[in-house]
C-alpha cells in the first residue's frame, strides 16, 4: 500500500493538516505562533514571491537566517514549488 501522492509531499501534508485542523497551532515562535490556515497562506504567498523571482522546481535556494519564522516560510514554501 503506497502513500496518496496528495500526502507524498510537505506542501501535500501541510494543505491535508490545514484543511482537517486550520486552527490548530502548527509552529510556535518566541513572539507567537501560526496555526496550519495561517502557515499553509503565508507559505502559498512565499512560494508565489519566489516563482515572480524566477525560482523553479529543482533549483537550489540558499537562505540565511536566523531560525526565526521567515526561515520556516521560507524552507517551506521552497519545497511548495520543488526548489
């Protein structure tokens, strides 16, 4: 038995917890935190900032940070697209 292709993916997994807990907490920071509804759009508008930046799926994508929430959206949102 193999795994759905909608659940074989951290974009695929991430939209499944959205859509049957949105308002569960998904990750805590220091300052607060985002439930899935909130991680799964803000992860969808990173993605749509790095497609108009020309980032495509199999290309690298450095990040330096400081681990804080845009290292999370970032990483995220750049395995959405497959980068």
């Amino acid at each position: 038995m193999g795994v759905s292709p909608e659940l074989s993916t951290v974009a695929g997994l991430l939209d499944a917890r959205a859509a049957t807990a949105p308002d569960r907490a998904a990750v805590v920071f220091d300052d607060g935190s985002l439930n899935y509804r909130e991680l799964t759009d803000a992860t969808r508008r990173t993605a749509g900032r790095f497609v108009s930046m020309g980032i495509r799926p199999g290309d690298v994508v450095a990040i330096l940070s400081d681990g804080d929430r845009a290292t999370v959206l970032a990483l995220l949102a750049a395995a959405r697209i497959g980068a």
